[in-house]
C-alpha cells in the first residue's frame, strides 16, 4: 500500500513547488503526512490539500507566518476568521495608500497648468455645532467620520444651513497631530454628546475647490501654497475646509467638491 502522494504528486495537485512545500514543512506550517525513516521521502495524504491551498492564498496576501499558524492552529472558525479578517484590513489599508500616492504622482506628472483658480474671501464669525478632538494625522479620517456621523444624527438635514467643514491646526501636518475641529452650520446649535456651540472667528482666506476624491488633495494644497507665497502673507491659524459635495452627498467621488480655505493677510490685489 502507498504510503501517500509523493512531494512531487502532492506539489503538482496544490500548484505549490516542491521547494515551498519543503519550506513550510520547515517552519512547522504544513508537515507531511509521513517521512520515509531510511530515504527521508514526504508523503502527503489528499485531506491535506485544501490546508495547503489555505497556507498560499494567505501567504500571497503577505500574512505573516505567526498569523498563518493562528489560523491552521485554531479549531474555533471565530477566531480563525478574526486573525485574517484583520490583515484583510491592513491590506486595504496599504491598497488605500497606495492607490492615493498612484493618483497624486500622476496628476504631478501630467502637463497640466499649475494654476489654481484661487478667490480671497473674508469670511465673518459663526456660531455652529462642532466637535473638537486632539488626533493624529493616521486617526484623522477615522476620526472625521465619526465625529461627522455623531453631527448629523444630532442636526437632521431640515436644521442644517450649509455645507460641513472642518478646521485644521498645523501642527496636525507638521507634527503628525493637533487639533481637528468638524463643523455643520445650524439654526439652532446646541450642545449634546460630543458636540459643543462653537464661535468660529472671522478670517481673511485664499480659497480654491478641490474637485473628485482626496487621493490627489495634497496637490491642490500645494499649489494653493504656491499661490499665496506669490500673492498674499500666509498668517498663523487653521486650514479651512469646507465639504460642498462630500463622501455623505454622493457615493461618486468624482462629484465631491472640497473648498480649502488659506488664512492669509492680503498684500494687494491680483492682476
């Protein structure tokens, strides 16, 4: 009787090479079934197929080895499915990044003017609903959302007034954190939860719109930068956001419309 699939059968049914079968056997992922004593021949029994499928569809998401043995370890589907649904999230959180560098390097690359369409704009004091947060610049959307959903649960679109918008120190892009501040402007602003009545102070502001999704946003802030370096005095005080079609208006990124506004002190006027 045989005593199972030789490495080569077992390597041809799985499409694993031989060579990576030896190495999981060595890092304890998968061992044969048998080991012939005298010749040291693997041999593999057919119920091992699908456990070797598993190890290679992880191990081409990059799971690390210590999460694989997790996985072939644990009899509980719970857990096994907690430990790869978390590199699944690590995953498309590097696809994400990847995906907005893609974008930005291409729009840099392209011959298109750098112009931007910039207007100066003095926008007076306000008074709206507002959470405020210390976050770092990694938390920062995850932190947008929430704060966003717990504004809009509180003020339904019949008591909103305008746009979202957002407030945001610089030390959040210099030093990787700082205050974050998210705004609805409101008929009757009033506090509940998180949220707090916010008196926004007037600002003199550089404005441009920044169209479609963020994935590129860093050139257009860029080149609003540029703008004011050349024609006005950038003062000290937060950057503005305002979200005139957003993430929560459409699930089409290509409509969103983000207006940045720049503090600047205007020097004089532009031709």
């Amino acid at each position: 009787m045989r005593p199972g699939l030789t490495i080569g059968e077992f390597a041809a049914l799985t499409r694993l090479s031989v060579r990576t079968l030896r190495r999981y056997h060595e890092a304890g992922l998968l061992e044969p079934a048998t080991v012939d004593p005298f010749t040291g021949y693997r041999y593999y029994q057919p119920e091992q197929i699908p456990t070797a499928q598993v190890i290679q569809r992880l191990r081409e998401l990059d799971v690390p080895l210590a999460e694989v043995r997790v996985v072939l370890a644990t009899e509980d589907p719970r857990e096994r499915a907690e430990v790869i649904t978390g590199h699944l999230h690590r995953l498309e959180a590097e696809l994400n990044r990847t995906r907005a560098a893609v974008v930005s390097l291409r729009r840099l690359t392209q011959p298109e003017p750098a112009d931007v369409d910039v207007e100066l704009r003095t926008v007076p004091a306000r008074t709206v609903a507002a959470i405020t947060g210390h976050v770092t610049l990694h938390e920062s959307l995850a932190w947008y959302d929430a704060a966003m959903a717990e504004l809009d649960s509180a003020f339904p679109p019949a008591e909103r007034t305008g746009p979202p918008g957002g407030h945001y120190a610089n030390e959040l892009f210099t030093e990787g954190e700082g205050a974050f501040t998210v705004f609805r402007p409101v008929r009757t602003p009033r506090p509940t939860g998180r949220v707090r009545v916010v008196e926004l102070p007037p600002a003199d502001l550089a404005v441009t719109v920044h169209p479609g999704p963020h994935d590129d946003i860093d050139v257009t802030y860029g080149r609003l930068g540029a703008w004011v370096v050349e024609h006005a005095l950038a003062v000290a005080g937060p950057i503005h956001e305002t979200y005139l079609v957003g993430p929560r208006d459409t699930e089409e990124p290509s409509q969103w419309r983000t207006e940045i506004g720049w503090p600047v002190f205007h020097l004089a006027t532009t031709e």
